[in-house]
C-alpha cells in the first residue's frame, strides 16, 4: 500500500474527502475481493472473520456516504456466494446419461424384446442368436467423470446435469482408487466414468467421529460420499473413506475395445478396480440369475447396491441401438425392491417439534434393514398408528428404500403378545410444563399448547435456528444445543452470539477442549453477519420457510424495512374482521398488511401466521437482540428501467423449450422487465407454449390470454 493510501485507510469515514473516499472504496473492494477468494475457492482464510466483517463494514460506511460510488460489482452488492458455486464448471465431451429402471420381471422381458426386435431389424441378428449382456452391480454412489489426456488424469468432474458437472479434480486425486497416470498403452483421450462410494462400515465409523466432534452426520453411504466430495478443503476429502469403481467411457479416442467387457479389463490394466462381481451373460436365464445372485448377496456386501445394470456387450451394436431422451437404448438398471425386516416394537414414543406438533415415533428393537440398524421410525401421527393399529410388544415389519426414512408397514398378526393395548395418544404435553395437548381444527396434527413456554419446543427452535439452512453453526449439534439449553447457556437464539464470551464455562464442560471450543467460536462468529432470507427463515415462524424467506426478502430488500413492515402489518392486522379472505380485500385493512398478503404467492394464510408472530412481544425482543449482534445483509433488488420493454407484463412459461432453458428464458424474460410467474390467469399477458404444453395452454386459450411459440419469444426476446 501506498503511503497516501495508507493514510487514508487509518481516516474515520466521516472525515474522508470524496477523492479519498473513491481511493479507499476501490482498496476496499479489491481486498475483499481477494479474501472472498481465499476463504470461498481455497477455503484458506488469511484474516479472521471479525477483520473481514470490519472491512465490509467500512466499505458499506464509505457507500453510504458517497452513494455515487455504488456499482453493481461493488462486494457490498453481491450475495456471499454459496459452497455450491465455488467449484469450477466443466463441459463433458460426452453427455453422462442415465439409465431407465426396470422393477418387475416384465419390465425386463420388455427390454429384452426391446433389444431383440432392434437388433434383429438393423443388423444380421438372427432369430436363434443371443444378446451377450454384461452384468454389473449397481453401486449406490455418485458418478464422476474423469479425463485423461496421453495417460495423465486431468480434470474430474461430477455428473451435474448431465451436460455439465462440477470440477472435483484436487478432491478426486486424494481418492486411491483413482491413479494418475495410467499403466501401459492408453489412448490419447479418454473418459473414464465410474462411480464414488464409500463402504458401509467406514460411513458408520465416519459418522460417529462427526457426531462425537459436534459435525454434520449423513444419512446413507451414498450422501456421505457426494458431501465428502464436495468440500471446499481437500484435506477433509482426503480424510474420509471413499472408493471409487470404474464402468463406462465418455470420449475415448482412440478406441481400441470392441466389447463392454474388453474395456472393462483394459480398465484393470491401467490401474482401475473394475468390480469383480461383474459377469457376462449369454442368455436371458443368466441374466435372471445374475440378479438372483446379486439380491442374495447386497446384505453381505461392504457396500449398498440399488440393483443390477445390463448393459449389450458389443460396441457397435449399442452404437446401432443409440439413446432416447437421456438414456441409451442398450442399458438398463434392474432395481431391487425396497428392504424390509422385521422386529419388535419396544413402544411408542413422543416427540415435540418446534411448533409444538406431537410426532410418533416406534422405538424399535435395534434391527439390520439392507445395511442399516434402524432404531427408529416415525409414525407421522394419530390417525396412521390406527391405520396400521400397531401396538406395544408388536412384531413389526420395517421397510427401507435409498435414503427414505425408515417405515412401518405393519404387524405380523401370529407374533402379536397375548395382552396388548391400543395406544392412547398423550392428552399433555411430555415436557415438564405437561402442559394440555390440543387437536389442529380439521388437520390431524396435535400440538402442546404451551407455545413459547414449552421447552422441549424452544430445544427444537434452536436446533432449527442452527441447522444448515438457517445460520449453519457446525459444531453446535443436536446434543450440544439440548445440554446448553438444560444447563441455562442458551435460551434465546440471541444467547448463541454470547457463547464466545462464555467460552471459560464451556472448557469446563464434559467433552470439550480447546481445539472445539476454538472452533465454536470461529463458526459461531462466522454467522455474525448473515442474508436476510436466512435470517427470516432461522426465526422460525410457522408457514414460513426457506423458499417463502427468499421472497420476503426479494420483496422488502432490507431488514429495517421488512421489520418495519411486518411490525406494521400485525398492529394492521389486529382491527381485521374475520372474513376477508381475499388477497384483494387485505388492502383495506391497512397499507402494510394489504403488500404482504399480495407478495407473490403468499397470501391471507401465511400473512395472517406472520402477523401474529410479529404481535408476540417475545418474538420482537428475540429479533432485537439478535440485530444488536448480527450484520443482517440485505438482497439487492432488480431495478426495473421504466423503458424496459416488458416492464408490467407477467409472463408464463409452459411446455418444453428446445432452443433454450426454462431457466434461460425466465431469466432474460425478467431482464427485459416482465414478472414470470407459474400460473395463468387473468392477469398474465403473454404465455410463452413450448412442445408438449397441457392444461396452462388450454387455460391461456379459454381467456384470450396472448400466446406465443418459442419461435415468436425467440424474435422478441432476442430480436
Ligand atoms: S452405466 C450410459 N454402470 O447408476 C450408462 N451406471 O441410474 C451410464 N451406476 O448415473 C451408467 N453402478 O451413477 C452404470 N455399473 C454401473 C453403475 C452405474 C451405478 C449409477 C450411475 C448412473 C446411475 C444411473
């Protein structure tokens, strides 16, 4: 830095000139530019949080000042982008397609039929002839896609959608399974595809390390790998368990192989674990028995299989066969069925959620289902545990499919105890308030009554507040927020941002050291600032979820406003009579109230759970104490210029598009000013009809709405 530049950088805001102001402002964002690059794409932060947040801040005091100096590119206009993007996008050279699913025994002889009646008709296949199919397991993982150039692994990227994936490659070299160079004669470009995994023994010992340290733990094998994969610090994907499995090709040029199964030992000679359970089969007997084998054997293996994938063995003839939408004629995915087992139900018990709903949830005697020990399995409600009248003592049977929750899907009659009782949904509350339960008015959700006061829903407020699409505060998992709560350290979710000055008490407790304490800390002060849309999600406030969240926040912009205008509309909302239930009508109770129930698909309901959060004086003083402490960020909202030549239209998109994404369009249809929406009515102008469009085009017709072909929107939209 300069020595003027210096000075100016020591200068309080207030007393800087507009040419300093300028100089400084230009500093600042290059700065934060560079540390944003650091934390997000390297994951290597050089400066603390706290002096990040300075920076910011001072940026922000400097715009505020001189307004001039606000442009688009400016750091302070640019939501902190997500994980998600930090990896760079790589364009496949071969699509990645997917399979089709055959389930029963029919859908499979379709296939065959299938391939017989192509075969036969395009090439020399005689009638007596067989269709070698080579046979594989088929891993639950995720697919990659790695290049290699003259023998030398170069990029590795995810599936993504198909076309394009995202660039994995320092992650994908930690993998052992993957070589780098491969051995003996390899052509000078090649795809290898296969599939990352991780084994079930090392996700359960992986998961309980996370646990044990406070971190997220995953689901299934199958989301442990892809989250493993995906983080931004290679030494933490290199720390955990994966493997990786090769079977198909991209580009490969040149191609010397003729058949699946050629490749799949020229696989093992450059270095690659091919699976050994792969088999080639002559005959559709074979076939059926492979899978057979197969389903025998995925209890005994280290990992999960989902099915059995077919695939024609010669090259030329799946080059004959080709692919329909994404998939190729000439593979196939035989799916197992669900896994199920059976046990005994131990009994039933209740839980509390942070609306104070009473979930049922069996306690089961621990049991194995496809690899699993299920425990657990909820029952969803009153009226499903008479459905299924399932009782105490119960033998029941468990079903478990991919990462669906585990279900219950009955009893076995033979196995039922002699003295058995049906079971009585609690009348209180299993807090210690017991406080009366009460049923929802036609939903067949029962709630505590105790609201606020229940503190088994204030632990499942604070829970939510941290957890992962709200503040995000690894470290502070589900155990730890209970054992604070009980133990006066958190109460309100304010109380988190005084952790770290707690830090001394929180060194003392059971299970904590320095290392995690520092770590608390360091996440904890991480969310010091935060978007709005998170923020207004974190609180809480029944009908209002992520998705909701992100439109109030587009809608108000700023934090002061939306409080402003929340605050408003309940204080509105009090002198509401009891029957408008009309967007239209919420005008007239009141200027505040009336804009939020006519945000973009929010409405009376949702209005109404929002205003009567906001009339809680609890809930208020909760929001100010969490402004006193946090930078809540605003969103920058899309300035419509008045020329623009859509402004005040509302568009509809139906139909597939063949020149473009839905998402393209919506997003150029909002540049040029229109509002796209996902309805038709009245109020639309213009519905845009792409191939195959249904109801939505009918709808258009019946109301004289203006219709255009892609072709015509192309014209427009693009002149
Ligand atoms: S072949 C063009 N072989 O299943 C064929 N896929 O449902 C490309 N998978 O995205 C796929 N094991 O992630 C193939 N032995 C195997 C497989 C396999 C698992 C996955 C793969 C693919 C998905 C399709």
């Amino acid at each position: 830095m300069s020595k003027a530049a210096k000075v100016v950088a020591a200068l309080a805001v207030a007393d800087l000139t507009e040419r300093q102001g300028r100089s400084e402002h230009k500093r600042l964002s290059e700065e934060i530019r560079h540390h944003d690059a650091l934390y997000h794409d390297k994951d290597a932060p050089e400066i603390s949080d706290a002096e990040y947040d300075r920076l910011r801040q001072r940026l922000k005091a400097i715009e505020a000042k001189f307004p001039q100096l606000v442009d688009p590119l400016s750091p302070t206009q640019q939501v902190a982008p997500l994980p998600s993007t930090a990896f760079a996008k790589v364009r496949h050279a071969r699509p990645m397609l997917s399979l089709d699913n055959a389930f029963t025994d029919e859908e499979l002889q379709g296939f065959l039929d299938r391939l017989r009646r192509a075969l036969e008709r395009e090439t020399d296949l005689k009638p007596e002839d067989e269709i070698a199919l080579a046979c594989e397991p088929k891993i639950d993982g995720l697919s990659i896609s790695l290049r290699y150039e003259d023998g030398e692994f170069t990029v590795g990227a995810t599936r993504g959608d198909g076309t394009t994936g995202e660039d994995v490659t320092a992650n994908l070299k930690t993998i052992k399974d993957i070589p780098h160079t491969l051995k003996g004669k390899a052509p000078k470009a090649l795809d290898v595809r296969g599939e990352v995994y991780m084994e079930r023994h090392a996700f359960q010992a992986m998961n309980k390390r996370q646990e044990e340290a406070g971190d997220k733990s995953f689901a299934n094998p199958r989301n442990a790998a892809a989250g493993s994969l995906r983080q931004l610090d290679t030494t933490i994907t290199a720390s955990r368990p994966l493997r990786f499995f090769a079977y198909a090709w991209g580009e490969a040029e040149p191609r010397s192989w003729k058949t699946h199964t050629e490749y799949l030992e020229l696989l093992r000679g450059w270095g690659f674990r091919v699976n050994p359970l792969s088999q080639l089969c002559g005959t559709p007997e074979e076939v059926r028995a492979f899978y057979r084998q197969m389903a025998v054997e995925r209890p005994s293996l280290p990992y999960d299989i989902d099915g059995v994938v077919y695939k024609v063995d010669r090259i030329d003839w799946q080059e004959r066969l080709g692919f329909v939408s994404r998939a190729p004629r000439w593979a196939i995915a035989h799916k197992f069925p669900a896994e199920q087992a059976r046990t005994r139900l131990n009994g039933i018990l209740i839980q509390v959620g942070r609306t104070g709903a009473l979930t049922p949830v069996a306690d089961l005697e621990p049991v194995n289902v496809g690899g699993v020990m299920v425990a657990r399995a909820s029952l969803h409600n009153a009226d499903e545990i008479e459905r299924l009248d399932v009782r105490a003592g119960d033998m029941v049977v468990v079903q478990r499919a991919g990462d669906v929750i585990p279900q219950i899907l009955g009893f076995v009659p033979e196995e039922r105890p002699k003295k058995t009782a049906k079971f009585d949904f609690p009348t209180h509350c299993p807090c210690p308030l017991a406080t009366p339960v009460k049923a929802e008015e036609g939903g067949v959700v029962r709630r505590c009554s105790g609201g606020l006061e229940c503190p088994f829903q204030q632990v499942e407020r604070l829970r939510y507040f941290v957890s992962r699409n709200c503040f995000d505060i690894e470290g502070l998992g589900g155990t730890h927020i209970e054992n604070f709560f009980n133990d006066g350290l958190l109460k309100i979710p304010g109380d988190i941002f005084r952790l770290p000055g707690r830090v001394d008490e929180i060194r003392k407790r059971e299970g904590w050291g320095d290392l995690s304490v520092r770590n608390l800390v360091a996440a904890i002060e991480a969310r010091r600032t935060i978007a709005l849309d998170r923020f207004i999600n974190a609180l809480g406030i029944p009908l209002i979820g992520e998705a909701t969240a992100k439109i109030l926040a587009q809608e108000y912009g700023d934090p002061d406003s939306w409080l402003a205008e929340m605050l408003a509309a309940a204080r509105e909302r009090k002198h509401k009579p009891d029957d408008v239930k009309k967007e239209k009508a919420a005008v007239e109770i009141g200027p505040s109230y009336g804009r939020l129930c006519n945000v973009e698909q929010i409405g009376v309901t949702t209005a109404d759970a929002m205003c009567a959060f906001f009339s809680e004086g609890h809930n208020v003083e909760i929001i100010e104490d969490l402004r006193r402490q946090l930078t809540i960020e605003g969103v920058t909202r899309r300035v419509v210029a008045d020329d623009a030549p859509l402004k005040g239209k509302t568009v509809v998109f139906t139909g597939e598009l063949s020149t473009m994404t839905r998402e393209a369009a919506k997003a150029r249809a909002e540049e040029l000013g229109a509002k796209v929406t996902d309805s038709v009515s009245k109020k639309t102008s213009l519905v845009v009809v792409g191939e195959n469009a249904g109801s939505k085009a009918r709808k258009a017709a019946e109301l004289g709405v203006q219709t255009l072909t892609e072709e015509e929107w192309a014209k427009l939209a693009h002149g």
